[in-house]
C-alpha cells in the first residue's frame, strides 16, 4: 500500500473495528497474514485500524500525527480480553 506513511501498534482497542478471530502469537506468519486480510478488505487501507485479538490495534496512515489525532478520541485505555 504505497499510500501509507506510518503504522502504529498500540496495547489498546477501539470500537467497531475488524479483528482477527484468532488470539494470534506476536510475530507469527498466521498474525501477519490475518492482519493483511484484513487491510486488504478495508475501504481505505492507507487509513485503516485493525484489532489483534486480546493484544491491541494496528494503525495504518500518512504520518504518526495523523494516525494519532485520528484515533486519539475513540481509543479505549484497556483491550477487552475474550
């Protein structure tokens, strides 16, 4: 995605985003292709936040002041573990 300028992961959670199903291993092939699943299927991937079950969020945008401004207001303090 040749538009995106910054990833940024987080030990956080939004609401209302695409997650994995799977609680995947840090590092795992299995985590890194469940997660570009999931950004492919995002409207916008250059602008996308993906939920890594009972981890955190992985944020896709131009900067990291963007991404930043951009979840600061829905971003919830504590990833809700199920």
């Amino acid at each position: 995605h040749p538009d995106v300028g910054a990833i940024l992961h987080v030990h956080a959670w939004m609401e209302d985003i695409q997650a994995t199903d799977v609680n995947y291993p840090c590092g795992t092939h299995e985590l890194a292709t469940a997660v570009a699943d999931l950004l492919a299927r995002e409207p916008d991937p250059a602008h996308a936040v993906i939920g890594l079950r009972n981890h955190g969020i992985t944020v896709t945008g131009e900067s990291l002041f963007e991404i930043l401004d951009r979840i600061e207001p829905r971003v919830l303090r504590q990833v809700p573990m199920t």
